[in-house]
C-alpha cells in the first residue's frame, strides 16, 4: 500500500466555511471532502483512470 503525503494548504476563510459545510452535509471530515473534490476535478479531466480512484477509495475504507 502506499503512503499517503502530508500537504499544508493555505486557503480563504470563506473557502474553509463552504468545505465544512459541504463536508458535514456529505458526512465527511473536512480533509475526506478534499480529498474527494480533488479526485473527481482529476477524474473529470481525465488524468485519473476509475482503478486508481477506487484503489483509493479502499485504503481510506481500510
């Protein structure tokens, strides 16, 4: 399995507010709902196939 990288991220307190608020509707911690935005921007654009996703989607079930 691979090991997950740590990242500061500097962003807008409005920017914060709406992750919080759209993770707590998701049911997600704010770090999750990051996570989860970003793989879907990288799907969408098709730099992330669907086993690389799901791959990661089970180490976090894990």
């Amino acid at each position: 399995m691979a090991e997950r990288k740590s990242v500061l991220l500097r962003i807008s307190p409005q920017l914060w507010e709406e992750l919080q608020r759209l993770a707590s509707q998701e049911l997600r911690s704010v770090n999750a709902q990051i996570e989860y935005l970003l793989v879907e921007a990288l799907r969408r654009r098709g730099r992330l196939t669907q086993a690389e996703s799901s791959d990661d989607s089970q180490r976090r079930a894990e």
